[in-house]
C-alpha cells in the first residue's frame, strides 16, 4: 500500500474552507486500488495553513491510472480567467509526496 500526500500551503483561514472539497463523493471512488482520502490541516505556521490531501492506495500503479484519468484532469480543472481574477487563489504551493507504507497499527 501506498500514500499519496499533497501537501497544499494555503493562505491562512482558508485551510477549513477547502477541506471539504476533497471529500465530496465523485469518481475517485470507483477507481481500482483506490481506498480512501483524508484531509489534515496544520495551523501552526505563521504566514499560512497546510493542508495534507493523503490518499491511500493499493500501488504505484493504481494511483497512475487515476493520474491519468479524464475524471482526475476534469476534479483539478483551473477556472477560466473570466470564472476568476488571477491572484484571488488562496493556494500557496504545493508538494507531493508518495510513500510505501511500511508499517501501522490500529485498533
């Protein structure tokens, strides 16, 4: 198994905001080797907000069809530039970071 982590640096107060809008039920469901998405927020950092987007999935493999997919190009659509002023995203940065999930635990 794998994860699949997107860290998000956002502007601050809009972490909470966003959360939500990576759990709305949709096609990533239905995906193959796909098990579920949870989302962290972290407050501490003086200047912004992060979100952790972290997927978990079967493989490597199974997280590439998603990738690929039309149903994945059409969830991260950008607005046009008359739907969205550029510089009104509240959106920082972002980083992802894939790991083999070595070891847990649970209850």
């Amino acid at each position: 198994m794998i994860t699949v982590t997107n860290r998000i640096k956002v502007k601050k107060g809009f972490a909470e905001k966003m959360a939500p809008k990576f759990v709305q039920p949709g096609p990533l469901q239905q995906f193959e080797g796909f098990h579920k998405v949870e989302v962290l927020i972290s407050t501490q950092f003086e200047d912004y907000d992060e979100m952790s987007v972290v997927m978990y999935w079967d493989s490597k493999e199974s997280f590439a069809v998603w990738r690929e997919s039309d149903a994945f190009k059409e969830s991260h659509k950008r607005p046009s530039e008359g739907q969205a002023e550029q510089g009104d995203s509240p959106m920082l940065g972002s980083q992802i970071v894939i790991a083999e999930v070595a070891a847990s635990i649970s209850k």
